[in-house]
C-alpha cells in the first residue's frame, strides 16, 4: 500500500506541475532590428508601407512640370502645406504618420518652402496672441505675418480585399492631388499601388 500511494502522490504532483507549467502563458522574445527593415505581421497596412509610399511619391511631385513652371514665373520656391489624407479602408492607418512622412520628405528635399499644418498653426496664433500680452515688444512676433501656401497636398487611401480559404490579397492604392490654393487647380495627381498576399492554413477569414 505505501508503494501504492506514492505512485498515486507522483501522478498527482505531475499532474499538478503540468498545470502550472500549462498557465504559465506562452514564452515572449523580444528582439532589436533595424528601423527601416520591412517586417509584416498581420499583412495590414504598416510603417514600412507609409513610408516608402511617402518617399516615392515626393519623388514623384517634385520631379513634374509643375515645380520648375512656377519658380520660373514667381522667381521663387512655391509655398507647400499638406491638407487631409482620408483613410477609406477597412483598416485602422495612423494617417497623421503618413502624413508626417511626406513633411520630411518634401522639407529635406530643399524644393520647396513648407508651412505648418492646420492644427500646428492654432498653436503658434494662440503663441503669438499671448506675446502681444505677455512678451516684451523687442521679442513679441508679429501678427498677420504668416506665409501664405501656395500649394496643398491632400488624397485618400483605399483598400481592396479578395480572400478565400485562409488566403487573402489586399491591395492598398494611395491617391494624392496637389492643388493650386488661389486657382484651385491640380498641378499633380500621383498614385501609389502596394499588394500583399497573405495566407494562414487553417483558418477562414
């Protein structure tokens, strides 16, 4: 009987340990890669997409007609603000990354002037109305001395979804328009196509 009861207190400490282990969730490796290294997850639309659209499509603009028509009319570099860029996907896109990647691209490029957006302007009127109180008359800026845009950038990113048995394509198309401010005409219309396939066994979207 002892011999008995020991093998039943092993099978329950196994049992036991087994659960423990079971519960403990599973292991996390974390890892340091490169910033710019393309790494896709969930197959939806990511850093590394918003980026290189970005940069292409700067590219693209300041290589037009556009740019060199108006500094050989106006005798300078044209004035640049970028406007909204809608996500019509079916997906959660930080546009305002998108966005901020297209601001680096156009103000290193040295090309063109850039302006604040909209909401960064609020801030620096609300800044300037408090130093006409507040700072003294040496430092305080002055008001109505903002520079003018000439142009606005704005477009839409779209999605299509086509997918059957644990496999899916979606190919993602960002349009953008860049848009006289006084004429309202475009100067520029670019588009950008990026297409994954993604395929998970098993499992139905």
């Amino acid at each position: 009987m002892p011999g008995k009861k020991r093998i039943i207190s092993s099978f329950f400490i196994l049992i036991i340990l087994s659960f423990i282990f079971n519960c403990s969730g599973p292991t996390r490796i974390v890892k340091r890669v490169q910033v710019d290294e393309a790494i896709d997850i969930s197959g939806h639309w990511n850093d590394t997409d918003a980026r290189m659209t970005a940069e292409s499509m700067v590219q693209d603009v300041l290589s037009r007609p556009w740019l060199q028509n108006f500094i050989e009319q106006n005798g300078r570099q044209p004035v640049v603000i970028v406007g909204y860029i809608r996500n019509r996907t079916s997906e959660h896109i930080e546009t305002d990354m998108f966005i901020k990647h297209i601001e680096r691209e156009l103000l290193n490029s040295g090309q063109v002037q850039f302006v604040a957006s909209d909401k960064e302007r609020q801030a620096l009127r609300r800044e300037r109305l408090d130093q006409q109180s507040f700072a003294s008359p040496e430092t305080a800026k002055e008001l109505a001395n903002e520079l003018g845009a000439d142009f606005m950038l704005q477009g839409v990113i779209t999605s299509v979804t086509d997918s059957f048995e644990g496999r899916r394509v979606v190919k993602y198309q960002v349009n953008l328009e860049l848009i006289d401010i006084e004429k309202n005409t475009k100067v520029w219309i670019g588009q950008k196509e990026i297409k994954k396939y993604i395929e998970q066994k098993k499992y139905k979207w």
